[in-house]
C-alpha cells in the first residue's frame, strides 16, 4: 500500500492535539475532512489506530506515529543537506522527568532548541516518561527504567542523588531527635505529585520497613517544591545539585546525610535515527556523563560506546 502523506499529517495532529476540533484548526479543515481521514487511514491498514475515547493511539496507531516521526526527520535532513539555509523547523519531542529540567537537562535543552528544530518538552515523573515514549510521542526520553520500548534502545546515563532537606527551624520543632518514625508520622513531608514515589522509598531504606500515613504537601514543580521546604512549610528529598549550595549556606540542613538517595537514569532513543536525531542524543549522554554521578568505568566512556538495553 502506498502510504497518503495528508491522511498521516492527520492522524499525528490529532494525536497531538488529542481532539477532533483542535486537530480540524491547526489542519484549517472541518472536523468531519480530519474523521474522514482517520477512518481512510484505518481502512486502508485493516486495524484501529485510534482509542476513540481520549484520542490516543492503539498498538498499531503507536508504531504508525514512530514512523511519522523518523519520516519527518529524515526530511528534514535531506532537506538541510540539500538547501542548509531553507526556513522552517522540524518538531522534536523530548520526554523529560522535571528535576532533570531543573537541574542538569535544562542546559542541554537550550543546546537542543539553538539547531534548527521547534524543541517540545513532554515533563514527568522519572517513573513515567516511558509511556509517552511507548506512545509514540518522542523521540527519546529520560526515565529509571533499564527495558525500553519497542524500537527503541535504553543507555545508562548516570545517577541523580537527593538529600531529604528543612530548614532548622522546622527541624528544631518537628525533628528534635532526629528522624524517627512518630514524628515522620507527624511532619507535613513536601512531594512532587501523587505519582512520586520516592519519598517513600527515602523512608524504607531509612527505616529499614515501609512508611504510609504521612501527612504531605504536593507541589507539582521542582522550584516550587524547594521553595516550600525553604520557607519551612514541609521537609523532603531535593537534588543534591540544589541542594548542596544551601546547606553549605545554612538555609537548609540535611536532615539524613548517610542515607541519601540516587536514582539510576537512562536515556531512550530510536534504535534507527536520522542523523539530527543522533545527534541530539549524542549531545544528551556527553552532557550527562558529565553532570551526573558515574560509575568508575563511566568516564572511560563515550556517546554511543555504553551498553545498550532493550
């Protein structure tokens, strides 16, 4: 079968947009032209490539919109090879867990945006950014695990290590003992979201059994999480990069220097890219080795030359 260009450009927007109407604007065509495609597109490849409900894709319409994606960058490599000063910018989708944003990846991300492409960068948590990559959404991610996706591949990019954190002054009215586990039962802890589970996992390898019941704030930023820890409202885990300078400047105390946390991270990218994509992966690892704590063999080792998961 031949694939349509238009039915394609179609069923990306409308996953993208996630609904009909949204889809029919950025297309300029009426809702009715973008169903009529969709259905045309499933015909001809005999399955459903959409879950009406949420407008997500299915299995199939996943491995479609991968292909979509690498297609779009190959052009645009050709096209920059044949003509390197032609306008426009290709898209590329960057799944990223927010304290990477906030810390070591936001660098990388302005690296990223300066070449000639339209950088869009999908935030969650560490434990989550797989599914967008599964999805089909990126072409490359950050997340905790070592498996990746079909078509893609999984390399070690080094370790994020946390300190549980607080001001003194919180600590001298909740934690006057130290951290035991009545008054971490007490004390208002400072998570990301509902999904972080790091806390927890802080308080089991503290305590030696698992934690539940304690009270907690959720603010949904790394900035605004370390700005309610420092104006005394909570304690909770911080980068270590963030943390380091404000604990030397005695605005925060470590409220556990032996038992801090390092959270092991990967970089997913298509097992086949176009050579723009390479290269942003490329520039990813190199800026991570070094920024990140590594293992001792790490530094030996090169973009490309790591082992590979998945």
């Amino acid at each position: 079968m031949n694939f349509d260009r238009q039915q394609l450009e179609t069923f990306s927007v409308l996953v993208e947009t996630r609904h009909y109407g949204r889809a029919a604007k950025v297309l300029n065509v009426t809702k009715s032209a973008v169903s009529l495609r969709i259905i045309s597109l499933e015909e001809a490849f005999g399955t459903p490539l959409l879950v009406r409900d949420g407008v997500s894709p299915t299995p199939a319409g996943e491995i479609l919109l991968h292909h979509i994606q690498v297609l779009k960058l190959l052009e645009a490599d050709t096209l920059h090879r044949i003509k390197p000063d032609a306008n426009g910018r290709t898209k590329v989708s960057i799944a990223v867990n927010a304290d990477s944003l906030a810390t070591w990846f936001g660098p990388v991300a302005c690296d990223i945006a300066k070449e000639n492409i339209a950088l869009d960068l999908i935030v969650d948590d560490q434990d989550h950014t797989l599914a967008v990559l599964a999805r089909g959404e990126a072409m490359g991610g950050i997340s905790t695990a070592q498996t990746a996706p079909t078509g893609f591949v999984a390399e070690s990019i080094g370790a994020m290590e946390y300190e549980c954190v607080a001001t003194q002054s919180f600590t001298e009215v909740h934690f006057p003992k130290g951290l035991n586990l009545r008054d971490i039962l007490a004390a208002p802890a400072v998570l990301f979201n509902r999904k972080d589970g790091l806390h927890a996992v802080f308080l089991e390898q503290l305590l030696s059994f698992s934690v539940n019941g304690y009270a907690a704030h959720y603010f949904p930023s790394p900035d605004a999480l370390l700005s309610a820890i420092r104006a005394g409202i909570g304690y909770g885990l911080v980068p270590s990069m963030q943390a380091q300078s404000l604990i030397a400047s005695g605005d925060l105390i470590a409220l556990a220097p032996h038992n801090r946390i390092s959270v092991e991270l990967y970089w997913h990218h298509w097992v086949t890219a176009p050579l723009s994509a390479q290269a942003i992966s490329d520039l990813v690892i190199r800026q991570a080795r070094v920024t990140l704590i590594q293992p001792p063999s790490a530094s030996l080792e090169q973009p490309g030359e790591s082992s590979v998961e998945g």
